[in-house]
C-alpha cells in the first residue's frame, strides 16, 4: 500500500514536472512570436526637417510621422506614388513599412527622407 503511495506520487511528480517544462517552452515561443510583432517609430517633423532624416525599420514595422512644426507639412512618395494628406500642427500619419523608399513634403520639396529596411 505504501509502495503504491509513493509510486503514484513520483508519478504526480513526474507529469507536473512535464507539464511544467511544456509551459515554459510554450512562453519562451511566445515570447519568440513577441518579437515578429511591428515597431513603431516616430519620425518628427520639427523646424523644416524631418527627425530623423534617414531611418531604417524592419519589415512590416510601422512609422508614424508627427507634425511638431506650427506650419503644416506631408508626406509624399518620392515618386508621388502616394501621399499622407496634408498634417497641421500636432497631426500625424501612420503607415506600415513593406519596402525601401525616399520622400519629401510637397509642400515643402527641400525637405526630405528615406525609410530603408534592415536587412
Ligand atoms: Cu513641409
């Protein structure tokens, strides 16, 4: 009877050890997925210029600009493939990186950018 006991007991050991060492591998691939979730990164537009000018992401991070200048300001494709729309003081755009790209704002074409993506 007490042989039997102590058997079962090791086996209650034995399968909380096992579920045990399952839910930490199963965090530690959680936390694994974690780190494929977006960035996001600010770029502000401050005294006529993009901060930072040139910024590198990873794939599928998303970037927000913030227009922190009194002026209003855009973001433009370099090649005007697309457009944010027109940001005022304290407006913002959000969009999510998929490839390289330069830009300016057309309202103001000396002021540029570029969004390169690590390899
Ligand atoms: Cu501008």
């Amino acid at each position: 009877m007490k042989a039997l006991k102590i058997f079962s007991l090791r086996k209650t050991v034995l399968v909380l050890g096992t579920t045990m060492i399952f839910l930490l591998f199963s965090s530690l691939s959680t936390t694994e997925s974690n780190s494929n979730t977006p960035t996001r990164h600010v770029v502000n537009i401050y005294q006529m210029k993009f901060v930072p000018e040139k910024i590198q992401v990873k794939k599928g991070d998303i970037i927000e600009w913030v227009n922190k200048d009194i002026v209003p300001h855009d973001v433009t494709e370099i090649n005007k493939k697309w457009a944010s729309k027109t940001l005022n003081k304290g407006d913002s755009f959000s969009k999510k990186i998929t490839s390289n790209f330069d830009y300016f704002c057309s309202i103001h074409i000396v002021m540029k950018g570029s969004v390169s993506i690590k390899k």
